[in-house]
C-alpha cells in the first residue's frame, strides 16, 4: 500500500492506532510504525502515546495543542517536551492547576513525574505550586511577572453583576476552563480577566468543576 493511501485513509479517519493501521495495511505493527515515522506523524501526550495522527490533519491551537475524541496532541512533542516547553515560554510561570486546564491533565496524575527535570523550577507560592523555567534569567523575569499577577490579582474580584455571569456561563457549559469562559464572555461584550474568573471560582470552591478529564487519561 503505498503512502498517499495511507494518508488518504488517515485524513478520513483523523486518529487511529498503530495496530488499526497495521490491520489496514495488512502488514506487522514494525512495518506500521515505519509508516509513521515516514509521515512524520504525532503520537498522542496522553493514553499511553496509543494514538496518532498526521501534521496535516492536526489543528493546533495557538500552545500547540490539538483533542481529538479523547486523544491530545502536541506539536512540542510527547508530555515532557511539552510541560518543559509551556513552562519555559510562558510569560509568568504556570500553576499546576494552569498546566492541567491547558493539558486537559488531572496535575496529580502526571506532575509528580517531572518535579526533578532539570529545565524547570517549582516553588510553592501561597501553597500554590508554580512552575518555573530553570534557566536563571528566564525564571527571575517569570517570577516578577507572576508577583505583579498576584499583586493585581488580589485587588481584582469581579463585580457582583460580572461574578453572576461567570456563574451562569459555568452551569451552562459545565466543563470549561477559565479561558473558555473568558472567551465567551468576550463575545457577549464582556471582557472579564481570566485571573478574576479563578479567583471568583477559586474563592466559590468550583475551579476543579471546570476541567474535563477522561478517567482513562494518563
């Protein structure tokens, strides 16, 4: 079978399995996984890297990320090189529960993993665990950001109007994230910081109510 059939029959089914693949090709899962690395193709950051899907079907967001019933990808590559690199390129450090919203993770699951890994830092701010770049100047730069964040953050509760539309977009669509959240407030003419929606969640007990996670993630 030669490869535009392979990527024909990839693009319709969008994600598939390697022994999926070996079974319609008719070949060993070595042969099959060859195939794969022709095509360059992505393995998933989560389920055990069981599934794939090629660079031209994949539609990342502006992270990197793309789901595709219930398989995530990434275009950093596998978890690791993924954590390493939102940490690394973010702006003021990540959460652990900021890294689980973006990677659609329970933190629990997988942070234990990567406490050690010598290209990030973590620090325990306000009994919140934030994650850090370890390269000095960039992680001086992160935290800096991160304290005016927090200084801001303390002083910025939403309204009383603002927090009751934050809480009927949450009953409406019960497993969005914060950014979601934001997203269509913004579109409704409401431009809530993401920061005040935490907090207001946070402040609630409801901010673990906002991340969809597959019990069969890993």
């Amino acid at each position: 079978m030669d490869l535009t059939a392979v990527m024909r029959w990839f693009k319709k089914q969008k994600v598939v399995t390697v022994v999926q693949l070996a079974s319609w090709l008719s070949c060993s899962v070595v042969t099959a996984r060859r195939r794969l690395k022709v095509l360059s193709a992505y393995t998933s950051y989560n389920r055990n890297g069981r599934y794939y899907t090629l660079p031209e079907i994949a539609q990342f967001d502006d992270i990197g990320l793309w789901r595709h019933q219930g398989a995530f990808f990434s275009k950093h590559g596998n978890l690791k090189q993924t954590l390493v690199h939102l940490v690394t390129h973010s702006e003021q450090g990540l959460s652990s529960t900021e890294l689980g919203e973006m990677l659609g993770l329970q933190p629990r699951s997988f942070l234990s993993h990567f406490r050690d890994h010598p290209a990030i830092y973590r620090e325990n701010r306000m009994g919140r665990w934030i994650w850090f770049a370890a390269d000095s100047k960039t992680r001086e730069q992160q935290m800096q950001a991160r304290l005016a964040q927090e200084v801001a953050g303390e002083s910025r509760m939403p309204s009383d109007m603002e927090a009751v539309m934050i809480l009927v977009d949450l009953i409406d669509h019960p497993q969005s994230d914060v950014k979601q959240i934001a997203r269509r407030l913004k579109s409704k003419q409401h431009d809530i910081d993401v920061t005040a929606i935490r907090q207001l969640l946070e402040h609630h007990g409801l901010l673990k109510k906002t991340v969809a996670i597959p019990a069969s993630d890993t």
